[in-house]
C-alpha cells in the first residue's frame, strides 16, 4: 500500500477536550457552562455555521449569552480557555506522527472545527510544528464530507498541491462518512483517542 499522506481528525480521535470545560480560570459556574454548552449544540443549524466560517465565536457567545442570561464577555473567555488548554488524550499518538513524518509521509489534521480551533487551539499547543499542514472547516469554508460534482472541496485543493492521489492518502477518523470512500481516499477508524497510536503505527514502515 502506497500512503503518501495520512489526514488525522482532531475531536474524538486525537483529543476529547470539549468547549467551556471547567478548569481553574474559568468565570461561569458548572452548572452555566453545561447550560451553555446545551444551549449552542442542540442548534444544528448554528453548528454547522460555526464550522464553516460563517459566524464567529462572538456571535456564538453573545446569542447564546442573551438567550441565558449571562454575561457574553464571561462565556468568551472560558470558551477561549478551553479551546487553549485542550488536550491531547494520548502523546503517544504524538510520538507516532513525528516517526511517520521522518519516514517520509505527511501527516496532515484534518477536522470539521470552529475559528476557535486555528485562533487558539492551534497556537496555544503548537499543532503547526507538529504535522505538515491543517485543513479546518471554518478556514476553508466547507465541512470534510462536502462534495461539489463528486469532488471533494476539503481534500482535494490539497492534494493536487501536493500531487498526491486520493488512492495515496488515508483518512484516521471517529467517523469517516460515505463521502471520503467516494473521492477515493482509504480511511482507519478510531473507536477511542487512547487507541489512535496502535492505528497510526501500521503507517511507520
């Protein structure tokens, strides 16, 4: 099998961290932070506009604040928090990306994620010294399972940057969905963070 690239998601397969997690810092209680994380995630709609770059972490916390009652300024900052302090469940799976890159093979994060994830998720852990490139939803304005005339929006700019075959690069995802198989890329699925190192290794030669 010729892998010249393998994509890694982020949630639920390197990391499990969540927005608004308590933590020492944070401004809302327990019970504020579960209702606003309720509150934002039971809106499909405004999720799926978070992703795609069409609204901004302020205007997710400033409706979210007026709907509870809270102050949008306090649900910014712990939001900010938590998105700064995530973590990865396994730096095993940390170890295994670098051996996979010294062999020769990119590795790439590749995740349906909110402008929260390149503003301070990516800085704050330094994920741009870890993998060769990321590919997040809100920046390029298109989920990963978007297809346009069975093209793939997400994947496909960057692999013909790169010259690489959709049949050359693998998909290490929670949940894959239809559309990858059907541009052609391989996929391995991740049934928990903690078992991604096991996963990855198959790909250092």
């Amino acid at each position: 099998m010729n892998v010249r690239v393998v994509f890694v998601d982020w949630a639920n397969t390197l990391s499990t961290s969540l927005f608004w997690q308590q933590m020492p810092g944070c401004r809302l209680s327990a019970a504020d932070s579960a209702r606003v994380e309720s509150y934002v995630f039971s809106r499909a709609d405004l999720v799926r506009q978070w992703m795609v770059g069409l609204v901004a972490a302020e205007d997710v916390c400033t409706l979210a604040a007026g709907s509870l009652g809270l102050a949008a300024p306090d649900l910014l900052a712990d939001l900010e928090l938590s998105c700064r302090r995530m973590e990865f469940d396994d730096p095993a799976s940390v170890d295994t990306v670098r051996a996979i890159r010294e062999q020769g093979t990119k590795v790439v994060l590749a995740t349906d994620n909110m402008d929260t994830f390149y503003r301070w998720t990516v800085p704050a852990l330094n994920l741009r010294g870890i993998f060769d490139a990321i590919l997040d939803s809100a920046s390029l304005g298109t989920l990963k399972g978007g297809l346009v005339d069975g093209q793939s929006p997400f994947f496909g700019p960057w692999l013909s940057e790169h010259d690489i075959a959709p049949s050359e690069a693998v998909l290490v995802d929670d949940s894959p969905g239809v559309s990858t198989a059907a541009i052609g890329l391989q996929t391995r699925v991740v049934e928990h963070p903690r078992k991604l190192a096991s996963v990855l290794a198959e790909f250092v030669i």
